[in-house]
C-alpha cells in the first residue's frame, strides 16, 4: 500500500492576520498618541468634532468646537435662523466627569433667500463649546465624547441632516495646544461677538420700529454700516430695512418690529456687526439692553411692484423690404456653402472638375443644371411648406427635420454617399447597364440631382441672415416667397456656378491619379461624421434603441452593397443571396423608424431630453412665460433644436461657457429654452410672433423695457453687451 | 467688505421688493384670485360667511412631507373639512424656480398624499404670498366667516422636519378653529412660522 509522503509544512501567517495585525498596532499608536477623530460627510457637510487641546487636564476648562464644513452655495442657520430654516443643533452624551456648555456663536451673516432673509453661516463654521473635565477624572484614562449634531443644510433645496461624531481625549496632567486646531479655535474664540467696551447702547420702541442708540467713547472711528440680528425669533422682521443715521455724536440704527411679534419684548439681545469695526479686532459684539417705550406688531411695507417683462416682441420683419430680404437671403445662400452640412457634399462636386477633363460647355452645362436642381428645389420646399401651413399646421423652416422619417432617410443616404466615396461600391454597378451609361452620359441630370441633393442636406444649418430673411418670406404672400426662395437658391449656388465658370484654374489642378482616389476616400470621413450625428438627432428625437437599429440597418445596407459589388463582378451566387437577405434585414430594421409621427405628440415630450441634461434651463411654456412675465427677473429663451448644427456650435462656444453662465448667473437671469427638435405649435407660435421661422432665435427679455432679439452666430461678447443693458 | 455690500444690497432689496407685511391676526385677509389645478379660478370672497384655511406649501420642503408623511396634513383637512372649513392649499413657488410644480404635477402630487384640500392653487408669479407676506413652507392663515384674519404663523410648536413629532406636537391650527368654531376668542393667534424658505 503506497502512501502519500506527508510533509510537515509550517503554514506562513496569511497575508489577511499580518495585516490586520499591523492595523491594529497602528490604531493603538494613533489611540496612544492622543486626539483620535475622523470627520463624519453627509452629501453637503463634512462634520466633526474638533478640540483645542491634546488633552483634557482635571479641572481646567477646554474648547472644543463643532465643525461644519459646507459645501459652495449651502448655508447652515443661526440660534434665530431668519425668515425659515432651523439651528443647529449639538446634544451631548458624555461620561461622568465631564459637563458641556452651551454652543458660542460665532456672529451670523445675512443670507438672502429671494426676498426672505436668514442669518447663517456659509463655507466653515466652528461652533465652540467649552467642556470643563471635573476633578475626579484621572490621568491616564481616555474618554470618548459623543455628540449628536442635528442641523438643516439649505441652498434653494432644504435637506435636514444630522450624524452622530465622537472626539476620545486622553486625561493627562498637562496638556498643549492642538497642532491642527489649536490656532484656528482661538481664533473663532477671539472673533465671538463680545459686549461693547466704552459705547452706550440704549433701545426704545417706537410703535413698529425700535430705535437703538449707540454712542461711542471719545476717538472711536465710524462703525460704518452696521446690521442687528435678534437672537429670538419673532422680534425684528429680518428681510425688514435697517436705516442707521448720525444724531450728533451717536449714530441711531432703526429697526422693524417682526410682523407675527409674538410675547414679551422686554429686552433688545442680540448681535450686532459692524462693517467698519468698534474697535480694532472687534468686528461684532453683542447687544443686551432693556427696550423702553411700547412695541407693536407688524412694520410698514414699502411694496413697490416688480418691473414686468415686456413679452410684446419685436416688430416683424423689422421693416425688411423685399429687396433687402433677397439680398439677405442671396448672402445667406453663399455662406450656407460653408456650413459643415453642406460643405463634404459640395466639395466633391468641386472634386468634379478634377475627375472629369470636360469641354468648357459640358462644364457650363453641369453648372447650369446644379444651379437648377438647388433653385427649384429651395422653390418646392417653400410650396411644400406654404401648402402644408394653409392646411393649418404649424410649421416653420427646418420642418423637414423635425420628422424622424426624415432624419431616417438622410442618414441612409448619407451613408450611402460615404460609402461610395469609401470605394465600397460604384454608383454604376447598382443599376443596369443601361441607366448606368445612362447616368454617366448625361452628366447634366446628375448635376441637377447634388443640387436636389445640396438643398436637402443644407436645411439644418441656418445661416446667418437667412433667419430674418426667411421670416419675411414666409410671412409674405406664396409670390413674396418664391422670390426670396430663388434668391437663397442662387445664392447657394453661386459659388460652384463662379467656380465652373471661371476659366483657368482647373488646369492647374493635377492630372487624376493615386492623389484623387485617395482624397475621395478622405472626404468619406465627413459624411460619416454627418451620420453619426444624424444619429444623434434620431436620438434626441426618439430614443436609445431608435439609434441602435439605425445603426444596425445601415451595418446591413453596407454589408448589402458590398456583395453586390461581388455579385456584378462575377461573384458567387450565394453572396447574392446574403446581400438580398441583409438588404431585406435593413428594411425591416428601418421601416419602425420611417413610422407616422403619431409620436411626436405621443411621446412624453422627447425634446425634453435636451432640457432635462441641463437642468439651469426651464423648458418653455406659454403659460410659464406669462408667469414670468410678473416675476421682474430677465428672462433668456433659447430657441434650439437637436438637428440644428449652428445651435449646438453656439451651445458649446458661447451659452455654456463659464463666463456667460456667471454673466447670466450675476444678472439673475431666468433661463429659458424652447426646443424644438419635434413639432411644436407652441413654439411654432412664439417664433412666429418674433418674425422667425427657423431656430435658433435668442431672446432677452428685460423687465421694464423691450426685448433684445440676438444675432444667429453668437459671441460671447454680443450675450455679455445684451446683459450689460440691463 | 462683504459684510457691507451684503448688508447694503439686502436692505436695498428687501425695502423695495418684500413687504415685512402687515397682514396680522385682526387685519381683514386680502383677497385673491388663483387657478386651481383643474385650471378653474378661486376667489376668497366667494367663501365669505365659512372658515378658510390658508395652507402654504412646497411639495420639495422637508417640512412640508413631515406633515404629508405622517399624514398630519391630510388628517387636518379631512378633520375640518367634514366640518364644512375651507382648506385652500397654495403652491406660491415662482415659475423661474427649479422646484416650481405644473398644475399637472401639483395635481398627482395631491392625489399620490391623499390630501383632500378644497382646492389646491397654483400661485406662479407669487403674488399672493407676497400679500399675505408668506415666508415658509408650510405657513398656516385661519380666516373668519366675516374674512378677518384668526391666526397666521406655524401649522404646530414641535420646530423640526421629524414626521414623528407631528403627532405630539400641539398644532395650532387644530387649536384655533376647535376655538374660533365653539365661538371662543383665539388664544394663540400669531406665531413666527417655521419651513423651507418659500419660493419666490
């Protein structure tokens, strides 16, 4: 019988006890060497328990402080908080031996709410406490000090917290100052309000205000402003004014009585800051005098009414004649060439010229048909539009794209452009033979097709001119559009039509070779680019799983027409029937986004989406607008839309840039945004009303005076010029 | 120095923009005209001759869910309510406000509580509490069948957002109707109110 040798090993201690073990030796260092404490974080506060001494010695009193750290923008509250909010709060359990004092106040600042005022603290705050360790205690021992703090942390949102913290302090016969809050104790300590030394402080009720009169000892200089806080609710009205004037030598701060006054008002307590000082070092002291005189409740309001918004918008058109409006719209045609929507699609007729080493008349005859095919098309989508607008729908320009099945389509084609330019396929294997030479013969229609082609593609960037341009067309009779139509169309082609019939310079362009495969593949890129953020809009417009069968339709159609390029040149014929199945795949995935748009009114408003991310933007209401009318803040609207590429650049470069937002943020200004990336008529509407059809529009209402419309480009500049006007 | 411009800056803005008002226990309540969730408007004066509760509230104040979770709120204006007092809850939260409510959503917001108001108001420009110079959330106004005001301040005396101490506490409103309605005068008629800042 063979038996497995044993080997006596002796196990290494894991590595889990050595640790643990060396923890332990730390925590006993740490014990040892005196003070051990660890702040305690709620989502707004770090607390903690702090003192000012290594140690506590047998009947000698030491400081210890609650610390509340705050956040940037929260506020904790004062023994009186003010118009609302709760004090904090400090209950101690502590061993026998040692008795805790009530918490010192460090003096409160005011802290407008709105209208409503609180007395609280901002940033850190040390709420001292003096502990006095009896005689009994011995040295040697530790004790652990237990406190329960409780308070309510606020910035607009209200949230009460509250943590439990301890503090264990050695006993010892001596002790130091705490290395890490030692100093910053004593100096909370040093800064508590203390009674006045050398002035006089006298109170007398006047009915509804209370005056306190101070006078100062010989050589005081001017306290400056000052400011009283009552350390009993219910006496001064805190949002109430505070006037202070000289009466000789003194100086007599007057005081609202509390409207709800509520018990006896004997005596005047409190703190009161001065900005200036009552002496060097003493910044605030206390007040404690009887008030002599009577009191009654309640204080005379001086409400003036808040300065309304003047939501009337500007005249229409502002005086645009017909002539300029063309003008207008043929300059905004040239620059549309330069928007990124249309610029891949037009530097490849550009590239046209290279490839085809044409006649000066074919070349004329190509540009011609282009000029064509984008005039009359820009004249369509007007009739369209006209038409659908006496149907009673509420439509303005850019309406194509409010439509996923639109969005859907563009960006199949999109795809499909790119993947030609890609070398995918060849536009003349899709078809027979014979539309194929067809095609290519007839070089005229295909040049009228990119204009088709341009003008579709071309309607998500607004350019700059065309907004008001276009608001006069479509406010004008179907005549008065038509003509601003053709201009904007003759604008845009303008420069492809300049180019073709510029003589001279194509010559100088290189022979097609290597070079010109290449930058065709190159100028794929951008297409893609135009997909993607297709995409991006079907995903504003939709949702998550709208992009992903888009994406998986188009992975489909490209697989599709990749086999077919085998299948033409001679491939196998189960290629064929792999590419028919993935085409037949991407129609299916397709189809549910080409749906009606039922949607659009049925779904929980998925424009929102936009405004939701960034919740500093109210989305936009009739009914809110009129609400803020009576408010008497600016208000901002933005009017954007997911598919609008000219609106997201001015996102990105200007409106959500810090120094804009804290612009907005100084002059307490609403934001606003109305989206419009789905068919709104509310929207529809307010765009109307201010002379526009097209996003974006920005608007800045000022309470008391007329709104500031803004150009379509931003500047952080122009944004920071129209605030400074208000 | 900060404490100056603050100073400054604050008693600028109060003095002209929010009146340390004079609607006291005694004064006749001001009144107002407010569309309720259903979009229909509600005037006081149409409830002359009935006691009226003015209940303001912040669906967002911890304050507000102590009363609502405990179902204190509710219990009050069930309680009173089957004793034909107006209960009228008003949201004054201001339209340029992140917290502010729709009618819509003020109205599933009432339904998902249970609370049973008269009719609860939707106060956008924040007019009316800037009248009855409302400062928290909650803050509780008793009016009289002849519109005079019985009571203004704090819904009890327990000053905390623990749901728990809205049963112990001794609630005023409770205490002033059971009063005004037996025909005795009003003991405690103004207290300074507790809550969540309203927003204006």
């Amino acid at each position: 019988m063979g038996q497995r040798p044993t080997v006596m090993i002796r196990p290494r201690r894991p590595l889990q006890v050595r640790a643990f073990r060396a923890f332990v030796a730390a925590a006993a260092l740490a014990l040892a060497s005196g003070v051990f404490a660890a702040p305690v974080a709620t989502e707004h506060v770090e607390a903690e328990l702090v003192a000012a001494r290594t140690a506590l010695v047998p009947g000698e009193p030491v400081t210890v402080a609650l610390r509340l750290s705050m956040q940037k923008g929260w506020h904790t509250y004062w023994q009186n908080p003010g118009d609302s909010g709760l004090p904090t709060t400090l209950e101690w359990k502590l061993p026998t031996g040692v008795a805790a004092g009530p918490i010192e106040w460090p003096a409160p600042h005011v802290l407008p709410v709105g209208p409503l005022v609180n007395y609280g603290y901002e940033g850190e705050v040390l709420h001292l406490v003096e502990l006095t360790p009896q005689r009994t205690l011995t040295a040697g021992e530790t004790i652990v000090l237990r406190a329960r703090a409780d308070w309510l942390v606020c910035k607009e949102l209200c949230i009460p917290e509250g943590v439990d913290l301890e503090l264990a302090l050695p006993v010892d016969k001596a002790s130091m100052a705490d290395p890490r809050w030692g100093a910053p104790i004593a100096a909370a300590r040093a800064a508590l309000p203390r009674p006045l030394t050398g002035w006089q402080a006298s109170a007398e009720g006047r009915g509804q205000t209370i005056e306190m009169k101070l006078v100062p000892p010989d050589g005081a200089t001017d306290p400056g402003a000052l400011q009283f806080f009552s350390r009993t609710e219910a006496r001064i009205e805190p949002s109430g004014p505070q006037t202070l004037r000289r009466d000789g030598a003194s100086y007599v701060l007057t005081l609202p009585v509390s409207f709800n006054l509520t018990g006896d008002f004997g005596r005047l307590a409190g703190v009161l800051a001065a900005a200036n000082g009552f002496s060097p070092g003493a910044r605030t002291a206390t007040i404690d005098v009887a008030l002599t005189g009577t009191v009654s409740a309640g204080a005379k309001p001086a409400l003036a009414a808040a300065p309304q918004l003047n939501l009337a918008s500007p005249p229409a058109g502002d005086g645009l004649s017909l002539l300029l409006a063309m003008a207008f719209a043929f300059v905004g045609g040239i620059v549309l060439n330069l928007m990124p929507c249309v610029f891949p699609v037009l530097s490849l007729k550009v590239l046209g010229f290279a490839t085809h080493g044409d006649s000066k008349a074919t070349l004329h005859k190509e540009a011609f048909a282009f000029a064509a095919g984008v005039v009359l098309t820009f004249v369509a989508l007007g009739l369209v539009l006209a038409a659908l607008r006496t149907a009673g729908e509420q439509l303005g320009w850019g309406f194509q794209l409010q439509s996923p099945a639109v969005v859907t389509v563009l960006a199949v084609l999109f795809f499909v452009l790119a993947l030609n330019l890609s070398g995918v396929f060849e536009f003349g294997q899709l078809a027979p033979s014979g539309v194929a030479g067809f095609t290519a013969k007839n070089r005229s229609i295909d040049a009228f097709a990119s204009g088709v082609l341009a003008v579709v593609i071309a309607s998500p960037c607004t350019a700059p001119f065309m907004g008001a341009a276009l608001g006069y067309a479509l406010a004008g009779s179907t005549a008065v559009m038509l003509v601003v139509f053709v201009a904007l169309g003759i604008g845009m082609a303008a420069p492809y039509v300049t180019l073709a019939l510029l003589p001279g310079w194509r010559h100088r362009l290189p022979r097609s070779g290597p070079w010109l495969l290449r930058f065709k593949q190159l100028l794929a890129f951008p297409l893609y680019a135009t997909v993607i953020w297709l995409a991006w809009v079907l995903g504003a417009q939709r949702d998550n799983d709208a992009v992903v069968r888009l994406l998986l339709a188009l992975l489909c159609l490209g697989f599709a027409l990749w086999t077919w390029r085998i299948v033409r040149t001679g491939g196998a014929r189960p290629w064929g029937i792999a590419g028919a199945a993935a085409l037949a795949g991407a129609l299916a995935l397709a189809w549910p986004l080409l749906g009606t748009d039922a949607d659009a009114t049925a779904s929980a408003a998925p424009g929102q989406r936009l405004t939701t991310a960034d919740p500093e933007w109210l989305p936009y209401t009739p009914a809110r607008m009129a609400d803020l009318a009576a408010s008497g803040r600016p208000v901002f609207v933005d009017f954007t839309a997911a598919w609008c590429v000219t609106c997201q650049v001015n996102k990105r470069l200007v409106l959500n840039t810090p120094d804009v937002r804290l612009a907005f943020a100084q002059k307490n200004v609403v934001l606003v945004r109305a989206d419009w990336t789905r068919r709104d008529p509310d929207i529809t509407r307010a765009l109307a009303a201010l002379g526009r059809n097209g996003v974006p529009v920005y608007v800045l209402y000022r309470p008391g005076r007329g709104p500031i419309l803004l150009p379509e480009i931003l500047q952080q500049q122009t944004v920071q010029e129209a605030l400074a006007s208000l | 120095m900060r404490l100056h411009s603050m100073t400054l800056t604050a008693c600028i803005a109060m003095a002209t923009a929010f009146p340390a008002l004079a609607v006291a226990p005694g004064a006749t309540a001001p009144d107002f005209t407010i569309a309720d969730t259903a979009g229909k408007p509600v005037k006081l004066a149409d409830y002359r001759g009935k006691f009226v509760v003015l209940e303001w509230t912040n669906p967002e104040c911890p304050f507000v869910r102590k009363h609502y979770t405990s179902n204190n709120m509710q219990g009050l204006q069930k309680e009173w309510g089957a004793k034909d007092v107006v209960w009228l809850t008003i949201n004054s939260t201001n339209a340029s406000h992140s917290e502010y409510k729709s009618a819509d959503e003020m109205a599933s917001w009432m339904r998902a509580q249970g609370a049973a108001p008269r009719a609860a108001l939707i106060d956008g420009t924040s007019a009316t509490a800037r009248t009855y110079g409302a400062k928290t959330t909650p803050h509780m106004f008793v009016v009289d069948p002849a519109g005079k005001l019985l009571y203004a301040g704090a819904i009890d005396d327990r000053r905390s957002s623990n749901p728990a101490d809205a049963k112990v506490a001794n609630n005023y409103v409770r205490a002033a109707l059971t009063e005004a309605t037996a025909g005795k005068p009003v003991t405690v008629a103004s207290t300074a109110p507790y809550g969540c800042s309203l927003k204006y």
